[in-house]
C-alpha cells in the first residue's frame, strides 16, 4: 500500500494516489443511507484536508451533485477545502471569553504566526481558527490546541504556549493554563 503524506508532512499526495486510496471508501458508503458526512470525514481525516478533486470523485461515485458535496463541506465548519496544520488552534470568542480578552489572545496569535483565521502557516504546523464557545466561561478566555484546553490564557503567554508544540513536544489530554 503507498504510503499517505498527511496535511503536516513535506509533499502531499497527488490526486490521484488520493483517489485510489478514496475508492475504496467511498465504495464501504455508496449506498448507506447518510453516508455523505462520514465519509467526509473520513477523508479529511487521510488527507488532513478535502481538495476539490476529492469532493468531486465522492459526489460521482455517490452519484449526487458536486454542488450538494461542496454545500455540505462549506456548512460545516469542521470541514477544511485548503491544508490545515498540524495542530488546529481554536479561540473562543462566546461572550465570556470575548469579554475577558479573547479577542487580544486571538490578536496576538495572528501575530505571531503571523497569519489570519482560517489560514495555516508556511510550515503547516498551525492553524487559526474562531469558536463561539467551548463551554468553559469560567476559564475564560480559552484557547484549544488540538484537544487541549488552554485556561485563561494572556497575550503575553502566546510564545510559551506554543513552544511546545513547535518543539512537537505536545502534551496530550487534560487542560492547561
């Protein structure tokens, strides 16, 4: 089997050893009913993304138009059409992490990254996204990395915050502060 290059890695796979590995795949969801999202997902997960040849081989092989695939990935925010990073960093703009700074944490992550929400960095290792809340007011602001919660976090802390997943010394599981 050839080997994936994954959204994080040097030289992304071509379309076409995508949609070889893809067929399969698809070929598990053609006919189960509401299997469009899953197998989305699924293919973002292999390709850390979903590129329009991707999308249009899924709508032809589910036999539905590509404009009902791509409506489906631009809904949801989940989905990506462009590479992400590998490390997905979420900033909570709900009312309590909004009021509480958010929006300085989210300011000074696009400057040190130097990127805007929704891009990735030249290197693919981050990636910037908003969120509406995490359901964590009281920790406000909070920021999440992947799956990990960051609590209260400064403007001043970005830099230390981030080391460790530059460094790929990411610390798995549990909140952080």
């Amino acid at each position: 089997m050839a080997e994936t290059a994954c959204a994080c890695c040097e030289a992304p796979p071509t379309d076409e050893e995508m949609l070889r590995q893809l067929d399969p795949i698809i070929g598990d969801y053609v006919s189960t009913p509401g299997g469009l999202i899953p197998l989305l997902q699924i293919s973002q997960n292999l390709f850390g993304y979903l590129p329009e040849a991707v999308m249009k081989r899924i709508a032809e092989r589910m036999d539905k138009p590509y404009s009902e695939v791509a409506g489906v990935v631009s809904f949801y925010s989940f989905f990506s059409t462009v590479p992400r990073g590998k490390h997905v960093i979420r900033v909570c703009l709900g009312t309590a992490c909004y009021v509480r700074g958010g929006k300085e944490v989210l300011d000074a992550l696009k400057k040190h990254l130097e990127i805007d929400v929704g891009q990735t960095t030249e290197d693919r290792q981050f990636s910037l996204d908003v969120g509406r809340c995490f359901g964590a007011c009281g920790l406000a602001p909070v920021v999440m990395i992947g799956d990990d919660v960051h609590q209260r976090v400064k403007p001043s802390k970005i830099q230390s915050m981030l080391a460790a997943y530059r460094a790929d010394g990411r610390q798995e599981g549990g909140n952080r502060s």
